[in-house]
C-alpha cells in the first residue's frame, strides 16, 4: 500500500466487543460476590473486606471499591460511546428500522432492539448504582446494603437493573459469539442454536440468583428498618459494617 | 372410510402493494386478487394467472422460474423471499405483497435490484485484480484449482444477487450506504481466490469502515432469509477478523 490505512473503524469495532465482554464478565462474577448474602451475614461481611483490602492489608481501604467503580463507570462510558454510534440516528432511520422491525418478525433483529432499549435503560440505572458505590465506598455491608436497599429504597433501582442488566449482558455474548466466532459453515447454525440455549440458561440463573438476593436483602432491610444506619457487628465484635 | 379424502384448494385473497413512480397520477395502494389455488402453484404461477387473466398491467419480474436468476425477490407476508421458491401451500389464504426496500421501484413487484448490484460491484470492485490480465492467453489451459478451494469458491458464487439480504437486514434498512451481505459476500469471495493478486489490506480498504463489514450489527436476517441459504453469517464473522487482523 502507497499510503496508511486507518484502522480506526477496526479498533472502534473491537472495543466495543472487548469493552462489552468485560462489562459481561464483570456482572456475572459481581452476581457471585453480592449473592454472597445467601450465605449469611458474615459470608457477605467476609466478601466485603475483601474488597476493601482488609484481608491484605489487615484494615479496610474502601477507596479501593470507589476505584473499581470509577474504572467501570469509565468502561460503561466508552461501551455506551461506541454503542451509540449503531443506534437509530434520525427518526427517519428510527421509523425505517421500526417498519422493519414489525414486517420481519425476526428472532435476532428483535434481540438487537431489545438490546437498544435495554441499553439505554442502563446508561441510568447502571450509573444510579455505581455513583452511589463511588461516593459511599463504606456503605457496603449486610446491614448498609440492606437498610440501602430497603431503607433507602434502593430496591426499586435493583429489581429492574438486575432484569434489564443480564438480559442485556445475555444477548450481547450471543451476538458476540455470532460477530466473532470461528464456526464452519457446516456447523454454524449448530453452534448458533447452542450457544443462544445456553445463555438461555446463563440468564435465568443469574435472575433466579440475582432474584433470590435481592429478596433477602429486602427481608433483612425490612427486618433491621428500626435500627436502619446501624452497622452489623461480626462475631468478632471488632468491626462494623 | 367410505370415501376418498380430496385434498381441497383454497381461494387465495393476494394483496399487492401497487405503484408506478413514473406515472404521475399513481398513488401508492393495495389492490386485491383472488384466485383459485392449484396443485404445488408457486407464487409466481399464482402472480402470473393474476396478470394473465385479471390485470396485466400488474409489473413483476421473472426469467428463470426455479431460483436461479434473483429476478423475483420480493416481500412475502413481511419477510424476503424469491415468488418461484415459495409454493403457495407454504402460506396462509391470505398473502401480500410488497416489492423489496432498498432498492428503486420501477412499479408494483419490480425492483431495479441491477442497478444497486451494479453500484455495489463497482463500489467493492468485485472483479479479478491482477498484473498482466491484458496479456493473458485465452486459448492456453487456465492453472489448475485445488477442487476443494474450486468448490469453496463456488459456495460463495452461488449468490443470485436477489437483493432478499438487503431486504432482510436492518442495518441496510436504516443506513442506505451499508454494503451489506451480498457485497461482503463478494470480498470474501475475491479474497479467496488465487488468481485474485490483492491482500488484505487492499481488501481493508474497501469493506474496512462502518458501511462496510464494521457496519454489521449482526442481526442475521440476511443468513436466516437467504433463498440460496448461503452461509453469510460465518462469511462476514471470517471477514471481520482478518480485516482487524490488517
């Protein structure tokens, strides 16, 4: 070539699968660690330290979880970014993709457009949870978490964001599987069929997960309402969170 | 059972979008046929006795009847689809049609597919690029093919350039530069073939953008409505990797 090629459009294409993988990868592991509560108190209290370095650097650092919230934020940002660029730009597209939309009667364009709303939904709910993770990194804990939850109501940003976050997350690897995946011709519409049934099944147990904590959440929140902004005391009675 | 089961024909009630751009006093509107099914009738039987017996100035267009010229792509019940690949028993009594968007309606069912195939070609380069192509001798024998890179070849070859991926795609449907399946379809195509002399970056250069196979959202209309069932999907994963591979 006599001249450089601008490899923008590749990069642009690829971080917006990479950063969408992270993002999916991340929420599927914060279901483990948040669900932590199934457990019991001191299971989620245990989970907690962690994050904050306790178990390392013997006390709490909770500028560590403000850290991870901000670098998610980042990475939601530049998701969010590249992701717009592929929305309807105008309404006549809108209208176009629309009237397409309704004529086709398509499994996977309807998934796209499920993605669209469910995406859009996120650019708030996803930050309402993370700015609060950000700026009150100590508020985490089986009593904060509840008395937040239930006390402060949190649980009305919680119950959709967990439905909306993992169908979201669900239909982004599948679609991830089909942009990228290496399948033969022969045996791609297997692959496609497997892959879309297991994350089927990948979705409604994170919902099932997500679902079942949250709910306990809300039962200890309701429980602890009296004594809300008291923190739980670990059977060491040495720290409160 | 004391009598013989008869299969029973129905009367089909087919729809069609009318139009003719080119007379200033049509408006666009749906008019509605009737007519009595026939054994294994295919649509384009079907739009043929409407046109033979009840309207002919109904426009649509054929020349192969069995799937092999594109000529008849059109939307049926919504979706994309060739009239001489759809057998009418396959749908319900009640059928419309639509011609395919995206592209320029000459009137009624006819689309000028030809000209936005052409558009693309040129745009895509869709030929053989080679040195020395002014000087080569017709009469020798060509260089020989693997038979399994020859039958490669002849897959993605199979496309009619019907225009029912573009029809069928979202993507195409919102950003009227998008390239779409069939001229991605047609790099891959290139790209495989030896006698082609052009690399991936010169490849890069025409599809490496968002109207071109960064545009794919990967919707897979054009894999699922392909009359040909060409495996598009799996051509346009290929071809996005090596194009971030450049």
């Amino acid at each position: 070539m006599d001249h450089k090629l601008n490899r923008w459009p590749a990069r642009l294409d690829l971080l917006q699968s990479g950063s969408g993988l992270l993002l999916v990868l991340f929420i599927w592991g914060h279901m483990f660690f948040e669900s932590s509560i199934l457990l019991g108190k001191d299971a989620m209290l245990w989970v907690t330290k962690m994050f904050e370095g306790e178990h390392i650097f013997g006390k709490p650092y909770p500028v560590l979880v403000s850290a991870a919230a901000a670098v998610l934020l980042l990475l939601i940002a530049l998701h969010a970014l590249l992701a717009l660029r592929k929305f309807p730009a105008s309404y006549r597209q809108y209208q176009r993709f629309n009237h397409h939309l309704a004529s086709v009667r398509h499994m996977d364009t309807t998934l796209w457009a499920v993605q669209v709303i469910t995406g859009f939904l996120l650019f708030f709910l996803a930050s309402a949870h993370l700015l609060v993770v950000l700026v009150q990194p100590d508020n985490i804990g089986p009593y904060a978490s509840a008395d937040r939850i239930w006390s402060g109501r949190f649980w009305l940003v919680y119950a959709p964001l967990l439905l909306i976050v993992h169908v979201h997350a669900g239909i982004g690897v599948y679609r991830l599987a089909m942009k990228w995946g290496p399948f033969s011709a022969a045996t791609s519409g297997l692959w496609r069929g497997r892959i879309r049934l297991a994350l089927y099944c990948i979705v409604a147990f994170y919902l099932c997960l997500g679902t079942a904590s949250l709910v306990t959440y809300m039962r200890i929140g309701a429980e602890h309402a009296p004594f809300a902004g008291e923190r739980y005391m670990a059977p060491t009675g040495t720290e409160a969170h | 059972m004391s009598t013989i089961p008869v299969k029973a024909l129905r009367t089909l009630k087919i729809r069609v979008l009318r139009h003719n751009p080119a007379d200033p006093d049509s408006t666009p509107n749906m008019q509605t046929f009737e007519l009595e099914e026939a054994d294994s009738m295919t649509l384009f039987v079907a739009l043929n006795v409407i046109r033979e017996e009840q309207d002919p100035s109904l426009a649509f267009d054929f020349v192969c009847r069995a799937g092999i010229c594109g000529s008849c792509g059109m939307i049926i019940n919504g979706r994309p689809g060739l009239a001489c690949r759809t057998l009418t028993r396959d749908l319900p009594e009640d059928i419309t049609l639509a011609p395919l968007p995206g592209f320029e309606l000459i009137a009624d069912l006819s689309v000028n597919t030809g000209k936005w195939m052409r558009g693309i070609s040129e745009r895509l380069e869709t030929w053989v690029h080679a040195q020395g192509l002014d000087t080569v001798d017709v009469d020798a024998l060509e260089t020989p093919m693997e038979p399994e890179l020859a039958q490669q070849l002849y897959e993605l070859e199979r496309c009619i350039e019907c225009g029912c991926c573009i029809a069928a795609c979202g993507t195409a449907q919102m950003r009227e530069d998008f390239v779409g399946a069939v001229g991605l379809n047609q790099i891959t195509r290139f790209r495989l073939d030896p006698r082609d002399e052009r690399d991936d970056a010169d490849f890069y250069e025409l599809v490496g953008d968002d109207v071109g196979v960064f545009g794919c959202m990967t919707l897979l209309g054009c894999e699922d409505m392909c009359p040909k069932d060409l495996p598009l999907a799996t051509q346009i994963a290929f071809l996005r990797r090596r194009m971030v591979a450049v």
